[in-house]
C-alpha cells in the first residue's frame, strides 16, 4: 500500500479521488436520479414517459418564467461585465488614492446574507410614501410608485439587487486579470504616443479576455439560477401575475409547493441543458474552444 501511494503513477490518481467521489455522489448521481424522476409521477409512483415534458410545453408561466429569467440575465450580463471592468481599471490606476479601501467597500454587499439584502430592498422599494426609492423620486416631483407590483420596475429593483451584491466581486476578478498584464506594455505604449483610452481597449481589453470569458460564464449561470433574491424581494415565490418568477422559482413552486416532485425534475433537467447549450454557444463565439484545438 505504501509503495502506490508514493509511486509517481499512482498518486496522481489518488489526489484527485476525492474530488472524483464528491462528482458522483452529490453531481452525476442526483442528475441521474432527476432525469429518471421526470418521466414519472412520484406520487403516484408511475411511468409516465414524455408526459412532463408535453405539459411543460403548454404551460404559459413555465414560458414567462423562462422569460424573465433570461431577460435578468442579459440584464446581469450587460451591466456586470462592463462596469466592473471599468472600475477595476480605474482602482488599477496610479491616479486612484486608497485604493484597498475602495476593494473593501466594493467587496462588502457579496459578505451580506441575500436574505438579508432582499429584505432591505424590499423596503427601499415599498409602497409606502415613506419608502426610500418613493422619497428619492418625490425629490424631483413624482408620485409615489408600486415598485414590486409593475414589470419594469420590478425588473429595476432585481437588477439594482443583483449589482449591488456582485459588482465589487467581478471587480476584484478583473482587478486579477489587469494586474497579471505586464506593465511594459503601457509603457511601451505610452511611449508611442498611445492615449489611456488606447492603451485600454488595445491592451487590456485583449489581454483580460481569459477572465472576461470567465465572469460570462458564471454570470450566465448565476442569471439563470436567480432564485432567492426574488424570493426576498417579494416575501414569498408568488409575485403578482408572476413578474418576479423565475425558472428556479418556478421548480421550487412545483416541486416544493405542489409536490409534483416528477414535474419538477423535468424543469431542472430543462434549465441544466438550456444553461449547458448558452454556455457552450459563447464559449463558441469567444473562440475558447478553437484556442483549444490549436
């Protein structure tokens, strides 16, 4: 035994089983289990086929919450890449002072619970003339608004949540990938008579890329898996006419709140291969995998 865990052959092996074990148990098995639960009624323990899947297709508030969990998405996605890039190059900067007290503060929202966040937005966003958001607006002359009750506005409050969470964690991501950029490139740049804006889109932009990819990737995960923020926001999984629903939302409604346990794993079966195929479709467009073939 003590000659295979020191052999170089072997210990390789040996490192990576409990990761191995830990994939099986708590990732392939469940997934295995969930697609074999949703050909069939749980509770009343039948094979029923391609049924789930054929009620699922004729289910409208499958379809609106499909829709507001991409439309959250593409939301996240253009607001949290940009920004945090920008931000992170200004905290880069020689020009910015105290710029670890900046990381901190930025970094600050990501350590608060999201029970506790949605709970705060959910106040700021009341209905009450006394909100904050209502005193913000009453400041330049409007009336007070039903925040959490109309479709835009609520798409406001769950996008301005999601940025103040996770804005300061893709900064420090692309904080990393600026300061792994050689400085001799600005240097040599500036050198030619490059401007800062020059230097940033034809040297950090190009160069940052890898962690670009990165943030896109879990942004797209992390948008589509939006569950507990809507849930804080609105005390509960039923906002009115289901504007705050979403694809996580609705699998906990149908599988927690109904108990159609079986229904439920066809939608989370769904959502995996619906986040598998955009994630693959941009790490297409980024030319990830044509990097990897070379």
């Amino acid at each position: 035994m003590k000659k295979i865990l020191y052999s170089q052959k072997f210990a390789p092996y040996i490192f990576i089983c409990p990761f191995v074990i830990t994939v099986l148990l708590f990732w392939l098995g469940p997934i295995f289990n969930g697609v074999l639960l949703s050909f069939q009624d749980v509770l009343k323990d039948e094979w029923v086929g391609l049924h789930n899947y054929n009620r699922m297709l004729t289910d409208k508030i499958f379809f609106k919450a499909v829709f507001n969990s991409v439309r959250y998405m593409i939301g996240t996605l253009v607001l949290l890449i940009p920004f945090p890039l920008l931000f992170a190059t200004l905290l880069n900067s020689a020009l910015m002072k105290k710029a670890n007290l900046f990381k901190s503060i930025y970094f600050l929202p990501a350590l608060t619970s999201v029970v506790v966040a949605g709970t705060v937005f959910r106040l700021m966003f009341g209905e009450s003339d006394r909100a904050l958001m209502n005193q913000v607006i009453g400041l330049f002359g409007l009336e007070p608004i039903k925040w959490l009750r109309n479709d835009l506005t609520a798409y406001f409050a769950m996008l301005l949540l999601c940025c103040w969470r996770w804005t300061g964690v893709n900064i420090l991501y692309f904080l990393a990938g600026i300061q792994s950029i050689p400085t001799e490139l600005y240097e040599a740049a500036e050198v030619d008579g490059a401007t800062k804006w020059q230097q940033f889109w034809s040297i950090t932009i190009p160069l940052v890329k890898p962690t670009t990819i990165y943030v896109l990737t879990i942004s797209i995960y992390a948008g589509l898996s939006m569950f507990l923020e809507s849930f804080m926001l609105w005390k509960g999984n039923n906002s009115p006419n289901n504007i705050g629903l979403t694809i996580v939302g609705y699998l906990y409604r149908q599988g927690i709140e109904k108990r159609a346990m079986g229904y439920a794993c066809a939608v989370g079966i769904v959502l995996l291969l619906f986040v598998m195929i955009v994630n693959l479709i941009q790490l297409k467009l980024t030319g990830t995998f044509d990097k990897e073939d070379r």
